[in-house]
C-alpha cells in the first residue's frame, strides 16, 4: 500500500470534518464503520496516543466513522491527520476488530439471539514520517509516542480492550515494562 503521496487518498484538510450525515454501518449486522492508523516509529517500538475528546484523561487510537464517500483506507489517512496530525506510509491493513462493549450494542433476536458489535475497527498500520506542529484538532487533543507496554495500560485505562485488540496485531515491539499494571 502507499502512503499520502498517493492521488487516490485525500488532500490534508486545516478542518475536520463534523457530523454523521455520510456514515457507513455495516448492512448485514448495522456496525458503525470506524477507521484508523496505528502510527509506529521506524524502530516499531513506539505508537503515537491521542487524547480522547470525549474522555478527559483517557488515551486512545486515532480513528473515526468511515463516510460514504470514503474508503476505510482514506477514512483512516483523514482521521489520522485531523486527529493527530500525523503522515506516513500505510504499511499494512490488520485485521477488523469488533467492538461489543456496552449495554447499548445492537441485538438480533434470531435463533441464537447473537449480540452484534456496535462498531467494527478497520485499522491500517502506519510508519510516521512527519509530525506536524499544526493539524485540525491541535487545540482539542493532546498526542505522544508511547511504548506497547505504555499504550496498553492507557487503553485499558480507557476500558477500551478492542483497540488493545488492534494494537496487538500490528507489529509494535512488546516491551515488559510496567506488565503488572495492565490490568484494572
């Protein structure tokens, strides 16, 4: 896959986009479409975290709801540079992770009454070339590099064990460090 220099992808915009007029769900089990980058430095023992906009004090994932005018892959580019102002290479589509917390995921009510995911995670691996210093949500979030063991803890800091999910597959460096507390 190729990174921002490819035409197919989207111009970086100086605003992000707002509202859910275009967003996709899944046709067969109503999922949210949601896509982001696991943005790794070169040496893959590092993933940049994002403050969570929602959440004062959690740490998550750039991601966001994939649009109709959009691929998951373009969706994931956009969302990564409007949340964290971040460009590099698209190394890799990881597996969809599917996210089923909460009481308020869907339900079919069929033979087996299957509990449907309320969103499914469409991650892309991405090797950062450049942090910018000015990105559309600069003055919402935070960003910072963290190691595995770092971004694990935040993230099930922020109850969040499908991003863990999304980060275990990408091929971040699995440090020891701070093992102990990972678990809440």
């Amino acid at each position: 896959m190729s990174g921002y220099t490819n035409p197919n992808l989207p111009v970086k915009a100086t605003t992000a986009r707002v509202g859910r007029e275009r967003q996709r769900y899944n046709e067969k089990t109503g999922a949210r479409i949601v896509a982001g980058c696991i943005c790794l430095n070169e040496s893959k023992t590092k993933v940049i975290m994002i403050s969570s906009s929602k959440n004062k004090g959690r740490w998550v994932l750039p991601k966001g709801g994939n649009e109709s005018d959009e691929s998951e892959l373009e969706t994931a580019v956009r969302e990564t540079w409007e949340e964290a102002g971040v460009e590099g290479i698209i190394v890799k589509k990881l597996p969809i992770v599917l996210d089923s917390r909460g009481h308020k995921a869907p339900v079919i009510h069929g033979e087996f009454n299957e509990i449907i995911p309320k969103s499914e995670f469409h991650f892309f691996e991405l090797s950062v070339d450049h942090l910018s210093t000015d990105w559309p949500e600069l003055h919402k979030r935070e960003r910072r590099w963290c190691t595995y063991s770092e971004a694990k803890h935040e993230l099930l800091k922020s109850k969040r064990p499908e991003l863990v999910e999304a980060l275990n597959s990408s091929s971040i460096i699995k440090d020891t460090t701070n093992e102990n507390v990972d678990e809440y």
